[in-house]
C-alpha cells in the first residue's frame, strides 16, 4: 500500500510539473496574441490587405489557445488536489479525483491533438493575418526593429488590393525603399520556428501529462478497488445526468 502511494505521488508530481510548464507556455502565447487586440494600433503606413477587414475572424486561433491554458490550469488544479488526497489517503478525495481526472482526458487529448495537427494551419494563418492588428504582438517581437512592426514588417500579402507585388508596396509607401519583403520574410521565418516550438512542446507535454494522468488513475483504483469506485459512480450516476438538462 505504501508503495503505490509513494508511486502516485511521484505520478502526480509529473502531472503538476507538466501543468505549469504547459500553462507558461501556453499563457505567454495567449498574452503575444492578446496584445493585438488590446495594444495601441501601430501607425498605419500601409493600405488595408486583402485579409485586413477580417481581423475579427482572429478571435478563432486566440481562443483556441485560452482553451489550452485554461485545460493546463485545469490539471494543474487536478494534481494538487490528487497530491492532498494521496497524502491524506482519503477514500473520498481519491475518489474525487479519480473522477476528476477521468473528466479531464478528453480535453487533455483534444488539446494535444491540436498542438501536434494544428502547425501548417497557424502557420498559414500567421502568414495570412500578418499585417493585421492581432499579429501586432508576434510583429514586436520577431521584427528586427520594433518600430517596423507597423511599418516595412507589415507588408500586406501580395501588396495588397491596390498593389501587384510587396516590391510595389514597399515603393509607394516607403520612399522607393525594397528591403520590405527580406524584412517580412525574416520575421516570419522566426515566428514559424516560434510557434513550431511551441506546439511541439505544448503536444509532448500532453502526451507525458496524459501518461502520467492514467497511471494516476491506474493507482487510484489499486487503492481504493474499482467496487468502491462504482458504487460512488452509481451513487452519483442521477446528478450526472441532470447535467445536460442544465
């Protein structure tokens, strides 16, 4: 008995670590991505883009990456909680978190199958959205000037609607001037490595925390029997199922 709890404390304690390593990273995008719509707009020295009217649509990828935060505060709360049951060895807190865990796997396994898929579609979507104002945060850091992120760094796709080319653009609005493209180009190579990193590492993070989460759970029912564990989900089955109709 002592050894399977010494092993689910070492269980949870991955599950912890991996929480707050998954919520840094997943907050600190959630804040590059937040400064756009909360920052002062740059000054605008280009016309809008072919994809400029739409900055609402980039609500989309923000509050896909609030879901991944708050999943990984989610676990994080799931894992102190495990930790307090199994020092205690508390029958109806391990329960509790037994089943808490158990709701928080699909998400879990959502998440992590958006960090590892979702790459060429940030990608593009970075690529698309680049001169609007969502991107103005992603534009500050990986700019070689902070103060072209309004400026040569915001080139719009193409030129825009009113340009044939980012060369044309860049002439028009910038005194003859053709380093525009090199200097997008640049910027955004790092922002793809950036949010490359990022869900690779959000995806192995899950993949670990999901391990470690059913190995959890594995323990949970060596100590307190799986009988023990349906005659609470039995109990409680009715309160379940007068969810939905809330």
């Amino acid at each position: 008995m002592q050894r399977i709890r010494g092993v689910l404390l070492a269980s949870l304690s991955i599950n912890l670590v991996c929480g707050f390593m998954s919520a840094i990273m997943t907050g600190y995008v959630t804040v590059v991505l937040a400064w756009g719509f909360f920052a002062r707009p740059s000054p605008p020295p280009s016309t809008p883009s072919l994809l400029g009217a739409k900055d609402h649509e980039t609500s989309t990828i923000y509050l896909s990456w609030i879901a991944l935060f708050a999943v990984a505060l989610f676990l994080i709360y799931i894992a102190c909680f495990g930790i307090h049951s199994a020092r205690k060895v508390s029958i109806n807190h391990l329960l509790r978190y037994f089943w808490g865990a158990a709701l928080g796997i699909t998400p879990l396994v959502l998440v992590t199958t958006f960090a590892f898929d979702f790459y060429e579609i940030s990608r593009s979507f970075i690529r698309h959205h680049w001169d609007g104002k969502a991107m103005e945060g992603l534009r500050l850091i990986f700019c070689s000037q902070g103060a072209e992120a309004g400026g040569k760094c915001a080139a719009p796709v193409l030129g825009g609607p009113n340009f044939s080319s980012i060369q044309d653009w860049c002439e028009h609005y910038h005194a003859g001037a053709d380093d525009c493209e090199a200097i997008k180009h640049a910027a955004l190579s790092q922002a793809d490595k950036w949010i490359y990193f990022m869900l690779l590492s959000a995806g192995l993070l899950g993949v670990l925390n999901l391990v470690s989460l059913l190995v959890s759970m594995h323990l949970c029912v060596r100590l307190i029997t799986p009988s023990v564990i349906m005659t609470y989900a039995n109990d409680n089955i009715s309160y379940l199922l007068l969810l939905p109709a809330g």
